[in-house]
C-alpha cells in the first residue's frame, strides 16, 4: 500500500495540472492541401505544370479528330472513299512537287538571271554612262565575252556545329561597250533561301589608258580580291585548252 499511495497521488496531480495535455492536429482537408501545394508553386513548376496540361489537351484534341474521322470514313459508301482518296493524292503530289522546286531554286543559282540584273544596274549607274559615254550595252564583238564560276548550295566544314550553310554564289565578268570606252563588268552575287539575289560587290574596269576602275556596289578590296581569282582562272583554262 506504501508504494501505490505515490503512484496514485501522480496520477490525481496531473488529472488536475493547470497545464492540459494537448490534443493532436486533426488531418489536413483536401482543401488545404491544394492551397498549400499552390502557394509553395514556383514559376518554373508552374511553367512546367502548364506544358504538360497543354500537352495533354493537344493529345486529346488531336486523337478525338483522327477518332472522329476514322469513324466517319467507315461508314461511306467505297465511290466516296475511291475519289476522296484521288483528290488527297491528287493535292499531296501537287504540294510535293511544289516543295521540290522550291527547295531546288534555293540552293541554285541561276547566272543568266545574275548577268541581266547586274547590267540592269550597270546601265542605270550615272558615273558608268558618264565614264564609257552614251548608253551601255553589251559587247556585240565576238558573240560578247563571259565567264562566271558557280559554288555554294551546300554545307562545308565549319561553324559552331562543325558544319555551315554556304548559300549558293556566282563571280561573273563580262564586257559592255559605250560610245567612248569598252568596259569589264565584274561582280559577286549570292543567292538566299528566299530566293533574292545579294550583290557583295559590282564593279567595272574601264579599257583606257588609265585603267579606271568604277565601283557600282561594293567594296573595291573584295572587287579586286576576286577579280584576281576570276582573271587566273580564265589564264588557266586559256592555257590548257587546245583546238
């Protein structure tokens, strides 16, 4: 009885502390939980949340039409189906071809297109007429002297990524005449994707005794630059060439 009487006095102590047990915390509601998980959101999780939502409705929207018309396709007559399917086909070959030009003349460069634009220019230009005298035209004499070397169109070795689009380019010369002076046109012209044509430099070498050079359009580093490489290789291809 001795050692039960303290164990019986704790237990009527703290049934009557001033300082009660505490209960415990009643489980968070779905709706709490929400709120928590949105205001913890940061902008990325948030960003990344609405891709795949976005994702998720594009999936749905897209396997809800081809359903749709899976569906409705089955139940048409064969006649229907025969001449829709010509009419697809028919469209499908016509955009393909389409397309195959289109990415043909991209990467072709076409110089006689080049050489009637240049000379439209040339023509046009004040100091090229004030210089040869009259109006410009081509060099009747001997069929007029041409010669163009064509590159570009591909991918080469280089650039960040180890390989680089070079667009297609044409380096032309040929001869005009005017009324006091003969003159060689020189020029480079690259093509975009677009299909415009970029003029990076036109020039023309007067045949006087000064030997005067007229700059068109361009720099006259990169008309001499290029010259010299169009002049060698016409040297070349004189020298190697026999009757």
């Amino acid at each position: 009885l001795a050692r039960r009487a303290p164990a019986a006095a704790v237990d009527a102590a703290m049934r009557f502390s001033s300082t009660p047990e505490e209960p415990a915390p009643a489980p968070a509601t779905a709706a709490e939980k929400a709120l928590a998980f949105v205001q913890n959101m940061t902008a990325a999780d948030a960003a990344r949340y609405a891709t795949y939502a976005a994702g998720g409705a594009a999936v749905y929207v897209v396997s809800s039409g081809v359903l749709s018309t899976i569906s409705g396709l089955m139940h048409l007559p064969p006649t229907t189906v025969a001449k829709y399917g010509f009419y697809g086909g028919f469209f499908v070959a016509a955009g393909a071809a389409v397309a195959m030009r289109a990415a043909y003349q991209a990467i072709h460069i076409r110089p006689e297109f080049v050489y009637r634009a240049a000379l439209a220019m040339v023509q046009r230009s004040g100091l090229v007429t004030q210089k040869l005298g009259g109006s410009v035209q081509p060099t009747k004499a001997g069929g007029g002297l041409r010669c163009y070397n064509l590159d570009g169109g591909n991918f080469f070795p280089g650039g960040a990524l180890g390989v680089e689009w070079k667009p297609p380019r044409v380096v032309m010369l040929f001869a005009v005449e005017g009324a006091k002076y003969d003159g060689i046109v020189l020029l480079e012209c690259l093509k975009g994707l677009n299909g415009a044509l970029t003029f990076t430099f036109l020039g023309v070498d007067v045949c006087n005794t000064a030997e005067d050079r007229l700059i068109v359009h361009g720099s006259d580093e990169r008309m001499t630059e290029k010259a010299d490489q169009l002049r060698s290789l016409i040297d070349f291809k004189k020298d190697h060439t026999h009757d």
